[in-house]
C-alpha cells in the first residue's frame, strides 16, 4: 500500500507525503485562498496570503505530524496531511485539505488511507479519527474509503462565520485493519 521511506516521508502510487518547507509558501498560498476551500475548512483565514502560508509552515505543533501532499516528482504541492498524537490515549486525529483544482481525483483518499497505515503500523496508535462539517459530504466520503466508520454528529460543536456548525465524526481502530 504504502511505503516509508523515512520516518516521516511516505511514498503511494501517485503521491509523495514529505515535510512542508518554506519553498513551498507560495504554492500553498495560491491553493488556499479559495473561498471553497475555505468554507469547508475550520482554520484557513480567508484571503490566504503567502504570510499566511509561511506561519503556517513555521509553526511546529506539538505531537503533530504535517506532510505536503506533492506529485510523483515532489515539485507540485496540492494539498496537505495531518496527523495529531494523543500519546497518553494512545489515539490521533486525521487533517487534510486539497487544493480545488486536485479535487474529484483521488488524491485525498489515497494520502489519507497512506497516513492512517503509516498511524497504526509506525506510530502504533489505537485509534484514530477525522471529522468534516455536515456540508461537506466528500470529507466523509474520504474516510469511509479508508474503511473509517461514522461514530456520530455533534450538534452545532464549532463556531465559524457567525453560525455554529456540526461536525460528523468518523473513526478507526488498528483492529479493523487486520
């Protein structure tokens, strides 16, 4: 399925999953400032400059794992993963975005269900889960592809924009792997 090639580098049929550099600024700020994107985002400001971008990149996460999600060749960035860690739970979150033009493709399904191996087999988490606003049905679609299962709505959980908004919970346990 997929294969690392270093700790924190993953390799598909398609894709390559590698750390975020500050050269990639500019492309993840074209990508972003997109209203769609946007909107079924909780935490991408709207425009999205390179600024933006580059304290993104620069911002290190404790227990948190970024990949760009590039082409074949690495020079095209299209999207980003996530992977947050709750070691004492033994549990992580999934995040992605992807650029507009790479929707419909499935290019997010592919470096998610690579992330959510990479979680259970290198990291050896017990569980791990995603979530996605309710008007945005192809998040959801993304993860049942990797064989996560809807766990439950909760009901007008974050606020964005003015209006409070459900989140739709998806999840993963290493059993369901085997």
């Amino acid at each position: 399925m997929c294969q690392a090639v270093d700790e924190y580098r993953i390799v598909t049929e398609r894709l390559v999953l590698r750390t975020l550099r500050m050269a990639d600024a500019k492309q993840v700020a074209t990508l972003c400032n997109n209203k769609k994107l946007y909107e079924s985002t909780l935490h991408l400001p709207f425009p999205y400059a390179v600024a933006d971008a580059k304290a993104w990149i620069a911002h290190e996460t404790k227990n948190t794992y970024r990949w760009a999600i590039t082409t074949e060749d690495e020079k095209k960035v299209i999207g980003s993963m996530s992977l947050s860690e709750n070691a004492q739970h033994g549990h992580g979150e999934i995040g992605y975005w992807l650029g507009e033009p790479h929707w419909g493709r499935g290019y997010a399904t592919e470096a998610a269900c690579a992330v959510l191996e990479w979680g259970f087999q290198s990291k050896g988490f017990h569980r791990i889960y995603g979530r996605h606003m309710t008007f945005n049905p192809a998040s959801g679609r993304v993860l049942e592809k990797c064989g996560m299962k809807k766990e439950g709505v909760l009901r007008e959980h974050v606020h964005k924009d003015g209006a409070f908004l459900d989140l739709v919970y998806y999840g993963k346990l290493v059993s369901d792997s085997v």
